[in-house]
C-alpha cells in the first residue's frame, strides 16, 4: 500500500478516534442544580423553552418553592453571587450515590465563589430537597425522553463537530478530557466548567441548553446553528491556559477594553480582563473554524453580527489576524507563538477608537 495513503487512513482513523472519545450525556446533578436554581427564582434558569418539559417541571416542583432549602440558597446568591455558571460548577462537581447528592474530590475543584460557603450545610440543604422532592423519580421518569434527545443531538450536531480541527490550528495537543452535557432546563444558557479531580486529567464540560422550536416542538433539528455553542467552548481549553502565558501584554488590553466596553461585557457576567480577552479570542476562533469546516458564507456572517451585537466590536480586526496566522503557520507553529500580534492587533483596535472618539469631542 502506497505510504501516502497509509498516512492518511491513520490520519482519518485519528480523527475519528477524537470524536468518539466525547460522549453526550445527561447529568442528575446538573438537572438537580438548575431545577433547584429554577425553583428558587433564578432568572437565568427560568426560561420558559423546554416546552412539555418545562411544563412538567414545573408541575413537579412549583409546590416546593416554600421548601427550607430554598430562602437558604436565595441568601447564597444574594451574599456570594451564587449564580449562572457557579451552579454548574457545583453540578459538575457532585455525584449522586444510593440516592444520597455527595461531592466528588474536593474544595479545590469549585469555582471561586464557592469557597466562601460552607459546602457541608450547603450538601445537608441539597440532600433535603432532594429526598423531599422526590427528584430521583422525576428524573428517571424522563430517562426515556432525554435519552431521545440526546439520540438527536448526537445525529445533528455533533456532524459538524471536527476534534481534529483544534490541534492542527492551535499547534498543540489536548491536555484535557472533553465532554457535552445537555442541560435540559438551562434554556438559552450554556456553560463551560471545569473541574480537576485527584489524580486525573483536567475535564471541560460543554453544558448546552435545552430549547425547542415554538413550531415543531423538537430541538436540535438545525445541527449545524447549534454546532457553534459546542465548537465555541471546546475553544476554551485551548485559550484559557494562553492567557496566563501572555498578561503582560495582554492583561493591560484586557483591562482597556472591559473600561472602554464594560457595560456590554458586565451584562454577560464578563467583569475581569482575562473573561474579555479569551471570550473575544474564542469568539474569534469559532469564525475561523466556521469557515475551514464547510459552513456557509450565510452563517459565517450571521456568527460575525451575532459577536458583533454582543459588544465585541473589535471581532472583524481579531478574526482578520487570525486568518493571517492560519495562513503563516511555517512562521508561527502555534497559537501561543502568535500572541505578540494578537495584542498589538486589539491595541491598533483601541488606538483607532480613542482616535475616532477624540475626533467629536
């Protein structure tokens, strides 16, 4: 056999090998947090788009809105800023055993906010509501249902997903395990925690929202517009860990761009420079894959207008700048090598703005 083609079946094998390793899957606890959010009045897990589920959901728990747990995690919000993606840090972070919610591994696993609240009464509150609720039933009465969803997200989304994609334009390999959760009473919301587990590799979880289509009922059915929530936060695991490489430069732009941008940023609860300056490299990245991976001109430019609606107005010049690095990888060998210019592209972005801006005052 010709050794080219040898090179390529293994290549192809690779690839699909990459894929397979990420599983959809449902989560008791991340449902166990968002309903227990939902039914505490949390804005951001109240969105009515589940449809029947949601009605369902709302029938089973809406008695237990009065339940001792509730006032008490209220106050977690209120007094620590328990909210959006900390209570997904938390599911990700719990197990359920002999219908008892316990944490796995420890405290150095959850998110920030977490470590002003005393998890143990936290857990006792939880485990109340738990029992009290009778949550096990409800959700092992709809494993049928979520298991036809995930059938159809597995089907029509995960098609556009390439794993490949990512090492080849980032210049390294993975170093951490990948999954997808189908949060299926997050709505519109969507979340990127991580956790670290004793012993184990570090795992990033895409949690993706539930929502169906007010005509037909169902959701996914348009895999390729709901490709890119998927494809955005497995950038993440790329980006992040970059940040820390390069805050010297990076850090300052950062910083001037939350000032400059801080109301657009603050209502999507991105309030430091690191949030901004990897959400807008991530943003940026999700066009390039776009465009490398068959999706059309129509959506390329829908997902530029969509960043561009959401405050990030400098996403033409970064997107412009990474093609220039796709394109010059004998130059640059990976992304972190590409840095310097990543910063001086947003600071000629800040240089041309504060030029624009001084020229009407």
């Amino acid at each position: 056999m010709n050794k080219n083609v040898i090179i390529t079946i293994l290549l192809a094998l690779v690839a699909m090998t990459g894929n397979a390793q990420i599983k959809v899957e449902v989560s008791e606890t991340v449902e166990l947090m968002s309903i227990l959010s939902r039914t505490a009045g949390f804005r951001e897990y109240s969105m009515d788009m589940g449809g029947r589920y949601t009605k369902e959901t709302e029938e089973w728990f809406s008695p237990f809105k009065n339940h001792p747990a509730i006032p008490y995690y209220q106050e977690l919000r209120a007094k620590h800023g328990i909210s959006y993606d900390a209570v997904m840090n938390m599911a990700i972070n719990l197990e359920v055993t002999g219908q008892k919610v316990s944490m796995i591994g420890d405290m150095n696993s959850l998110e920030k906010r977490w470590q002003k609240v005393d998890v143990d009464t936290f857990l006792v509150r939880l485990n109340q509501f738990y029992a009290d609720t009778r949550f096990h039933d409800f959700y092992s009465q709809h494993q049928s249902f979520y298991e036809s969803v995930l059938s159809t997200y597995e089907q029509n989304v995960m098609q556009y997903f390439h794993q490949d994609w990512y090492p080849r334009f980032y210049g390294t390999e993975p170093t951490e395990k990948f999954g997808v959760i189908i949060g299926f009473t997050n709505g519109g919301g969507n979340y990127g925690p991580s956790r670290q587990l004793p012993g184990q590799p570090k795992e990033v979880f895409a949690i993706c929202g539930y929502s169906v289509n007010e005509t037909t009922g169902k959701a996914f059915e348009s895999g390729m517009d709901h490709a890119s929530t998927l494809i955005h936060e497995f950038n993440h695991s790329f980006v992040n860990p970059l940040y820390d490489a390069n805050t010297d430069r990076l850090g300052s732009v950062g910083e001037k761009l939350l000032k400059r941008h801080y109301r657009g940023m603050s209502n999507q609860a991105y309030r430091n420079a690191a949030t901004v300056v990897n959400e807008s490299i991530v943003r940026a990245a999700v066009i390039l894959y776009l465009q490398e991976n068959g999706f059309t001109a129509g959506q390329v430019e829908a997902e530029m207008y969509d960043q561009i609606a959401r405050d990030f107005l400098w996403m033409p010049e970064l997107v412009t700048a990474l093609r220039y690095y796709s394109k010059h990888r004998n130059r640059y060998k990976t992304l972190n090598d590409y840095y310097p210019e990543i910063a001086k592209c947003l600071e000629t972005y800040l240089k041309a703005e504060t030029k624009r801006i001084d020229k009407s005052l």
